[in-house]
C-alpha cells in the first residue's frame, strides 16, 4: 500500500489569505481527502505489525478502521461532492485488492470465537474477491476496469460494459460475470437460477394463463362495441375492473387506510412482535427495545403521494417497515456481519412481512374507522384477503419471465428471496400471524444473526427444518 503523508485532519492546508475561507465545497472535498488519508495510515499500521498475527491485532483493527470510514464519510460529503464519493470507492477497491493486507489475514491465528472465525472467513472472501491474490498486471487491469465503470453515468454502449464486466470475471477467473456475482450468493451459480425460473414457470402456466384470460375476458366486456384487443398498457386497468367484478374496489377500500395513521399502526404491529417499543420522531420513529429499553435506532415512514393508501400501498408498506427494523435488529458485534448477507436473501423478511397485509387479523388492526366513524366491515376484510389470488400468478409468472429474458442475475434476487419468504410465513399462518413469541424467534433466528452465519441455517433454526419451496409454489398454483 502506498505511503500518504496526509494524515489527520491538522494537514488540511490553510487559505492562502489571513481571513480568507475556502467555499463549502472545497471544505467538504479537504475534509474527504484527510478521512482517506487517516483511513490509509489505520491500514498502514495494520500491515507493519511485527506481531504474531491474531483476530485481536489485525481483524479487529481492520474492522474498525472500515466501520469508522463508513461512519465519518458522511451523506453531507457524499451528496455534496461526488468526486469524493468516487475517489472514496476507488481508494476501497485499492486498499480490498492490497496483498500484503491479504497475506496478513492468512497468517491470523484461528479465531477462538465462532463468529470471530466467520468475520475473519468474510474478510479473506472479500478480499480474494477484490483482487489480492492476483499478479500486479492482473490487479492493475481489474481496478482499472472498475474506476472507468464507476465513472459511467449514461451507458452509451451497452455492449461494451458488458464486456467489461465480462472481463473483469475472467481475470477473477470465472466463466461469466454472473458466475463471480452468484459464487457469492444463496444460488451459487447461473445453473441453479436457470432451473428455479424455467420450473416455476412451468409450474405457473396453467394458472397464469387462466387468469390472463379472465383479464382480456375484463377489458373486452369494458370496451363496448370498440372491441379492441387488450394490449400491455392496459393489463393495470384490467386488473382493476377483475378487482371490482369481484367486490373489491381500491376508492371504497382505502377510506378505511388513512396513510399516516396506517404507516404509524404497521410500526406499532411489527413492533409489537418483535419486542420493541416505538416512539414518533419526525418523518419516522425511534425504535426501542422493550426488554432492554436500548434505544436501537430510527425508522423512517414511507413517503406516499396520497392521504390514503391502496391496498398495493399497504403491502409495500409492510415490507419497507419490515426491512427498516431488519437493518436495526442486525445484533451482530460487528458492522460487516450486520450488513453482510447475501442479495437474494436480504429481501426475505421485508417479503415475508407482505404476508401480514393479507392477515384477516393484521388487517383490521392497521385499519382507522372511515370518516363517517364506520369500521371496516369483516366482508371488506374478507374481500380484500380473497382478491390476493385474482391475478397473482400471472404477474408472478410475468416476472419470472422478465427475469429470464433480461438477465437473470439482474433481477432474480426478490424472486429468489420470495421462496424463503413464503415458507418463513408459514410460522405465522394458521392463526398465529401476531404471535409474539414466533415475532421474538424470527427475530432471534433470522434478524439478529444477519450476516454471521448461512441463510439456510437460519431457516433450520426458525422452522425447526430445512427451507421448502412448497408454501410459494402452492401460492401461486391455486
């Protein structure tokens, strides 16, 4: 790693007249450029240890040194200069590739501590990934790839970032790009992806198509004596005259869903599950707690165009409510095991939290009386429930066809998470959606571990078994 001698924020250069001030932005970019430096001397400092190598003196230092960059690269310097956020990226890229860094971890003494072993596991993985193992030309080539890909904002040439990216595997010394993206992840390779997307389509045919004829059947018996075939503009609409055919009227059902006081009572409900206490703080809430009174962090509510929400809306909601206090609930004693898991898992439980707004009980507890001081009518309830299934397995089926056509690495992670989500539900089904006790196991198994240990196992541990497909084929194959 290159010696910097700008360390700390004291070397920060002066203006050149008594009195003078530098403008915010020059400010911002010298207070960039000494938190990279001081981060460079914290790695320095690492690599020169004469020591026997330990978790103790090497991980833990390493892990401090990238928890206290992220903290001090603050979102004013990264919304104010963009070139600091890109040198701060490169400069990343750098240091993750560095080999002398790498070849101390490799000499670390095995951990005591299970978890100590696994961020030790996740270190070397992320580093081997960023390119230390490779010869100087190779790594040179790769992080020279990287900065000119980091720089592109309007891809004229699609074709020639492909290649890059393309590139940049084989260096890694994988087949495809997707092979590198995948090794890290739950699917493990293009091969697994590939069969999930063609069996559940497949699977989904029959019901898909099923219910896309009772869309066109919807739209043709709208268009009077025009006739015009529907067309994929006008598959949203169609959905909606299916929804009022079968007594579900998004303008009728919404009254009962005020927006702020429906953001507030899906908070106060997944809170309640989860051992937390929430207060109103802003444009969110401060997040608690209830056992310890530890004060966790903020979830912010969700920014909605209209006073009142549709039941789509209330679905979204559940999920960016759920993924808030996912990132919150991470109890992991270090930062990259909070955040280290993997994409086509870390939409599980912000996907398993949809299943509330189709809860009959969940419902009625979110919903406010109308303006005329009316609850919602248990039919409501009941409609809204059955509507769930009127065309889920066509959009289903439509993006798992998106996703095999556009590039199936892009796009398959929600797909992917959804299979863990629908049998994770399952605990709550049956009458027991709102039960505190499987709330504190989900939270226990599922998101405080986070990223320190394999997603399959934290299934094993929640359901007392193996993850099973069933609960999302028999979803979407009524």
């Amino acid at each position: 790693m290159r010696p910097n001698p700008r360390y700390g924020l004291a070397m920060i250069p002066q203006p050149p007249n008594p009195g003078a001030r530098f403008s915010p932005v020059l400010l911002l970019s010298l207070l960039c450029s000494a938190q990279i430096a001081l981060f460079h001397k914290k790695l320095d400092a690492i690599e020169h240890i004469r020591a026997p190598r330990t978790f103790a003196n090497t991980v833990l230092p390493l892990e401090k040194a990238v928890t206290e960059f992220h903290h001090r690269y603050t979102p004013e310097i990264q919304v104010s200069v963009d070139d600091c956020e890109r040198a701060a990226n490169d400069e990343n890229a750098a240091d993750f590739a560095n080999p002398t860094l790498y070849a101390a971890l490799l000499k670390v003494s095995p951990p005591a501590k299970p978890i100590d072993a696994t961020l030790t596991n996740v270190w070397l993985t992320t580093m081997k990934r960023s390119g230390a193992t490779l010869t100087p030309q190779q790594r040179r080539d790769l992080l020279q790839n990287k900065h000119v890909l980091s720089r592109i904002i309007d891809i004229y040439n699609a074709q020639a970032v492909v290649s890059m990216y393309e590139h940049m595997a084989h260096i890694l010394g994988y087949a495809t790009w997707a092979d590198f993206v995948l090794a890290d992840r739950v699917a493990k390779n293009p091969m697994r992806v590939e069969k999930f997307l063609q069996t559940s389509i497949d699977l989904f045919k029959p019901a898909a198509d099923a219910q896309y004829q009772q869309l066109k059947d919807a739209f043709a018996a709208s268009q009077g004596r025009r006739k015009r075939a529907m067309q994929p503009q006008d598959v949203a609409h169609a959905e909606e005259l299916l929804a009022k055919r079968n007594s579900v009227d998004e303008t009728q059902v919404r009254q009962w869903f005020p927006a702020g006081a429906t953001h507030a009572k899906i908070y106060s409900l997944l809170a309640g599950l989860f051992g937390l206490s929430i207060a109103p703080n802003g444009e969110g809430f401060t997040v608690v707690d209830s056992a310890s009174k530890r004060r966790l962090g903020f979830a912010p509510i969700p920014i909605v165009q209209d006073t009142t929400l549709t039941q789509a809306e209330i679905v979204a909601a559940f999920h960016t409510s759920c993924d808030s206090l996912r990132t919150l609930l991470a109890a992991t004693p270090y930062e990259t095991l909070n955040e280290h898991v993997p994409a086509d898992f870390a939409d599980a439980p912000g996907e398993m939290c949809e299943g509330f707004a189709w809860d009959a009980t969940a419902l009625r507890q979110i919903a406010s009386d109308n303006a005329a001081g009316q609850p919602i009518p248990d039919d409501v309830i009941n409609k809204i429930v059955a509507s769930r299934s009127l065309y889920n397995t066509y959009e289903m089926q439509q993006r798992l066809k998106d996703a095999q056509a556009g590039g199936a690495l892009y796009v398959y992670a929600p797909l992917w998470a959804r299979v863990y989500a629908d049998d994770l539900f399952t605990a709550f089904s049956s009458g027991n959606a709102l039960d505190p006790a499987i709330g504190a196991r989900f939270r226990a198994t599922i998101l405080a571990p986070a990223g320190s240990l394999d997603p399959d196992t934290e299934v094993q541990n929640f359901l007392g078994r193996p993850l099973s497909p069933d609960a999302f084929y028999k979803e979407f194959t009524p």
